[in-house]
C-alpha cells in the first residue's frame, strides 16, 4: 500500500501514523532510534506491507504492470490501490478525504523533529501538491507513477503504466474491492496486537 493506506491503517493514533508513514525511509534496526509508539507504526507499516504482497488479489494486479516493470510491478499496484481506496465511498467521501489528508499533514508538522531527511525532504511536496487527497483524481495518479519512476533507480518512464491503468481499470477495482476488506481486517488485528506489546 502507498500513503494514504498507510496513514489510515493507522487507526487515528497520532504516533502509529508517523512511523507507517516515514518505514520506508528506516532501515532495519535504526527504528529503534524512535520512540516507541513510531516505532509501533514502523512494525504495522512492514506486516502490512508483507500482507499486502502475499495477498492472492496483488499477485493479479501486478500480472498488468510486470511484463513493463518488474520488480516494481508492486509500487504501481500500490498507488492504484491508494487511488480506489481515495474513492471507495464506504471509506472516504471527498469532504471526509479532505479532512483526513489535512489532519494527516497536521500530525506529521507536529513529529517534524522524528521524521527522517528524506522524508522531511519530501514532506513539502506532499503537502503542497496534497497527495493524499489527489489519489482521487486520475492525474493524481498518475502523477504518483512518475513518483515512483523518479525514485526507482532502474526506470525511465510511466506512460505505460498509465496507459495500462486506464486500460485495466475496472479489473483492478475489482482486485482492489476483493483484496481491501481483507486488509483492513488483518490491519486492525494487527494494530490491536501491536498496541498491547
């Protein structure tokens, strides 16, 4: 999952989010550089993540982007998940979207001093060009692709997956509505077991 999945599988808890938010910018042991509760957010971003990938309905999603992409067949799948989860009207509607992203970036001000230098580096951008609210639209989207293009050291473009995006959309939604609830459950489940440690 990308962002916004991240940030709301984190079940409104201020700390949860800032560490399954900046995981992907902590590497191995330096989480336990943070404080606890970040570092419960770090622990809940990874078992999402490897949830995520074992799932039967990514296997299928990223059938569309790997014979373009590869190994980052799952970052792409990622940001089309982002995208129907900003749209799914039994999560979010746009005015609760909007709030949610406003509120995200609130706490994230709020942890600047926790937030590692890339991610610091990136977070203005995020902000400004309100990433989590523009999964909503197409471009948002697939501006994100050329995110993941501009971060991955082996691609030079993502028109392809824009294309193959538009393309498949409806397939990946259904891929999405089967894989999401079943996300959401074990996310929770999760987070509770994490919450007790």
């Amino acid at each position: 999952m990308n962002y916004l999945a991240h940030a709301y599988l984190s079940f409104s808890n201020e700390e949860i989010l800032v560490g399954n938010l900046i995981s992907d910018f902590v590497k191995g042991r330096k989480k336990f550089n943070y404080p606890e509760g970040i570092q419960k957010g770090i622990a809940l971003h990874r078992a999402i993540d490897t949830y995520t990938d074992t799932h039967e309905a990514t296997k299928l999603a990223k059938d569309i982007f790997r014979p373009f992409y590869r190994l980052y067949s799952g970052a792409f799948v990622d940001v089309v998940y982002d995208h129907f989860l900003a749209t799914d009207a039994s999560e979010f509607t746009e005015q609760t979207l909007k709030e949610f992203s406003e509120n995200a970036y609130a706490i994230l001000d709020r942890y600047l001093t926790f937030l590692p230098g890339r991610f610091t580096q990136m977070f203005p951008y995020m902000k400004l060009q309100n990433w989590l609210f523009n999964y909503r639209t197409r471009k948002g989207t697939e501006s994100s692709f050329g995110g993941v293009v501009r971060r991955a050291r082996y691609l030079e473009e993502s028109e392809t997956a824009c294309l193959l995006f538009e393309e498949h959309y409806q397939l990946l939604r259904g891929y999405y509505r089967a894989f999401f609830p079943d996300l959401k459950s074990f996310a929770h489940t999760m987070y509770n077991d994490i919450i007790k440690l």
